[in-house]
C-alpha cells in the first residue's frame, strides 16, 4: 500500500512524537508498504514560538499538493495537528478523500502551561481539526475516553513500542562515565525540559542520592539556575541515551500531560522502574499488575516520593518483562489496520517491497 505520511513532528527535531514516526515508517516499510514522509525539512519554515528546535512550515499548500498529486496515496495519515496537518486535511477535504489521523500531544494543555490559553479553547480547536478524520488513533485507552469525554468520535486505541535490541536489559546499574561517581540512589528524569512536563516536581522532591536531566528545552536554563545540584547532560545520542538509562537506579516521570510516555518504556526496557503519577500515560505503561498486586515495572502514586521509594523495590527484571509487551511490530500492524482507503474504489496500487519516496530515516535522540 502507498501511505502518505503528513507529519509536522520530524527529524531533526527531538521528541517522542518524531521517534514514534520514524519507528513507525521503518516497520512499515519492513512489511512492504510505501511510504511518502511530508515534513517540514521539504518546506520553508520558521521557529515554533516559545520551542526552539522546533521549525514548523510556512505556507506549505502548493507544495504539499504537488507532492500528494505525484505520489498518489492508497491512505493518507495526517499525524499532527500543525501546519501541516491543516494543509494535508484542507486538501483531502477539497477533494473528497478520506483520511486518518492521530492524537499524539495534549497541546490544549501546552498552550495553557506556557500562555494561558484556556483548555476548553484548544480541544474546540482539536475537535474540528480531527471531525472529518475516518480513524484517529490515540496511544491509550484513557486518552481515549477522555477524548470520548469532549466529543470527539471514530477514536481508535494505537499503542507504541520500543526498540528493546538498542535498550538492552542491565541486571544491575552500570557505571556512566560522563555522569561522574554520584551516590546512590540515582534518579533519572529524560525527555523535554519543558513547561508542560512538571519536571520542577521531581527535581523539588526530598530524595536521597542525585538526580540527573537528560534534555533540553525552554525552561532549561532556569531550571539550572534553581538546581544547580541536579546533574544536566544535555541531549544524547540514542546509543549513549541507553547508557544512561542503564546506569540509573530509578525513572521518574512527573508529567500530567503526556498522553503515553516512550521514554518510560524505554528506561523499562534496560531494567529501570519507573515512578509516576497515577495519570493518561503511566496509567497505560504501567498498568499491567504482578500477582501480588503491583505494578509491573514501576509505582504509582498521587504522591511522587511515594512512588519513587515504591518503584525502588520493583525487581530489574519485572521491568524488562514489562517493556517486552510494548513491540513496534505489533504498533505498525494495529496502524495499518486503522488505515482507510482515500478513494472509495478501495486501494488503487499493489503493495511495493521497497520503499522509494521513505525520507531519510536515521535514530534520533529521544526527548520526549
């Protein structure tokens, strides 16, 4: 099948969505699909207000057109609600196709952490830009109920995977060397340093041992400036991201607002619980229950120091098992078959074992 990609989320920017998105491709090009990536690398862009790294399109209709004509898709996934995104559902509407969509981000929530726009003004927003879309695939049944909750319909429940050959499984933390020798025990916090992320949360918490950041964003420096304790990597390659990962004792995730959470699972991935509040994404990542009770690969708890001391007990290997569940074969088969044929004739082209119009594809850093 010939899948249109359009995607206001893409390399070299740093974050979940982007490596949801490449995963995603790389796994469907492996089952033969054909994959067109549209992304702002194609168009003229300026900076996102108030996210530096992150470029959004300008003015991108003529040539997304052109690049939708010429490739002529069996299904178009909108994946993103940016510019983009409104240029690929403006043309689909204008020309009677039927389209997919994803929820990925709760930007109603961004908007109002970073300037105070109302919630209830960025999900009207959302829910018009999802309205005419035949599939919009969420990552948790939570969201999706939440979703539900607002009014938005045609919800299709799309889980994520992680990469567990790049995050292999530590039996016990190993030494980092760039992370110097800190006492033990050493709580990691990675992704976005960001308003929406409540990092404050995790860094502000009475707890022994160190904490470290690995991420950049706009509150980064004056975060620093508050905690000048914390150790602050910066942003990593996802090879040295997975040393990382393996050499810390605990995973906390203190956000409200993300609505799955990669890097969770891929700390699991190498062994490291993970503690969170009980909300959207830890919900789903660590739902699963052991036979005694609790969580399978980390804690949750209203009270984040609760939890951290809870997932601290959490055996190395119960982590692993539960990152294990979490396969992107199994995302990228759940996608294509939330996919919908943009024409009514169905799909017009055979599927291709190659893929020829994929974008460059190579690992980013993860910042979720």
């Amino acid at each position: 099948m010939k899948i249109a990609l359009v995607t206001d989320a893409w390399q070299p920017q740093v974050n979940g969505v982007v490596t949801t998105l490449v995963e995603l491709c790389r796994h469907l090009a492996q089952a033969g699909h054909v994959v067109e990536v549209i992304q702002p690398g194609q168009f003229r862009t300026r900076p996102c207000p108030g996210y530096a790294g992150i470029d959004l399109a300008v003015s991108p209709k003529r040539l997304l057109t052109q690049k939708l004509d010429a490739f002529g898709p069996d299904a178009i996934h909108l994946a993103t609600e940016g510019p983009l995104g409104w240029a690929g559902r403006r043309y689909c509407l204008q020309r009677g196709l039927a389209f997919s969509t994803a929820f990925h981000t709760k930007f109603p929530e961004i908007a109002n952490a970073a300037v105070k726009v109302p919630v209830s003004w960025g999900y009207a927003l959302f829910r018009h830009f999802h309205r005419p879309s035949s599939a919009v695939m969420v990552p948790t049944q939570s969201v999706l109920d939440m979703l539900e909750q607002r009014g938005f319909r045609n919800l299709r429940a799309w889980s994520h995977g992680v990469d567990t050959e790049l995050f292999p499984f530590q039996p016990e933390p190993l030494p980092y060397g760039p992370m110097g020798e800190l006492p033990r025990p050493v709580a990691l916090f990675v992704g976005r340093v960001s308003y929406e992320k409540n990092i404050a949360a995790f860094l502000e918490m009475d707890f022994p041992g160190a904490k470290v950041v690995c991420g950049v964003g706009p509150v980064e420096q004056q975060l620093k400036a508050r905690f000048p304790e914390v150790r602050w990597l910066g942003l990593l390659p996802r090879d040295e991201l997975a040393k990382v990962y393996g050499a810390a004792d605990l995973f906390v995730f203190p956000s409200h607002a993300d609505t799955f959470g990669l890097v969770m699972v891929e700390a699991m991935a190498s062994g490291t619980p993970v503690a969170a509040y009980p909300v959207d994404g830890p919900l789903e990542v660590l739902g699963r229950k052991t036979e005694d009770g609790h969580s399978l690969g980390g804690a949750m708890d209203a009270d984040l120091r609760q939890a951290c001391y809870r997932a601290l007990a959490v055996p190395r290997q119960e982590a692993r098992a539960r990152a294990l569940d979490f396969s992107w074969a199994h995302a990228s088969e759940l996608f294509s078959s939330f996919l919908v044929p943009a024409r009514s004739n169905g799909v017009s082209q055979s599927c291709h074992q190659t893929v020829e119009h994929l974008s460059p594809i190579r690992h980013p850093s993860v910042i979720e």
